[in-house]
C-alpha cells in the first residue's frame, strides 16, 4: 500500500494520497479528523463520516502531516486540530471532537494540551 503527500512548488502539503483494497484515494487534510491505530493498521475518519482501512502504522501518517494540523494526544490515536471542540481535563483527560467522537489524552500529552487549551 502507497501512501504520498501531494506538495505544490512550494512544498505546501495539503491532502494525502492513500492506497487501500482496490482504489487510491486523494483526502484533503480538512476533511480528515482523526486517524486511528489498529495494530498494523490505521482507520481514517473522515468528516462526511466515511472511514478508510489502510495498511499503514500510525508513525507513518505522523511523518507526513502537518505537525501545525495535527496532534496525537495518545498513541492510537492523531487528531486535527480544527475538529477539536473541547478538552476534558481531570482524572481521565479527554480531547472531545466536532463529531461527538472522545479521544483519550496519555498522560506525557496532559500538560502540553492544557496549555494550548490557554
């Protein structure tokens, strides 16, 4: 399975091409909101509510998105900064997202993400 950011001149990245079962599909990072890992595998979620299985570990999708779009408040889980409606902090940390969907927060990301909360 291949996967590829396409870049203009200017190397502004601003989809992702993946390969899965028979097709290749071209996301736009704005509607991609949260990947999810899934051992040797990630689940796209994308914001129409399609999700895409690929064959690609989390570490992979990190390299290639924008670390200014994209956060991973854990580790089975990157999300898009923009999707993000709320976070939970406490006991059990949550980064509650535009689709109703709860990402846990790991603790090492506790801190980082209650300043940027402000």
């Amino acid at each position: 399975m291949k996967m590829e950011t396409n870049c203009n001149e200017n190397h502004q990245c601003e989809s992702l091409t993946v390969a899965t079962v028979g097709r290749v599909d071209v996301i736009d990072w704005n509607n991609l909101v949260r990947i999810e890992a899934s051992s040797n595998y990630s689940r796209l979620f994308l914001s129409d509510g399609k999700t895409l299985f690929v064959a690609k570990v989390l570490k992979k999708f990190e390299a290639q998105l924008d670390k200014r779009m994209f956060i991973r408040p854990h580790k089975t889980h990157l999300v898009n900064l923009s999707f993000i409606s709320a976070y939970h902090h406490g006991t059990h940390p949550t980064l509650l997202l535009s689709n109703g969907e709860s990402i846990p927060v790991a603790r090492k990301m506790r801190k980082e993400l209650y300043l940027m909360a402000g």
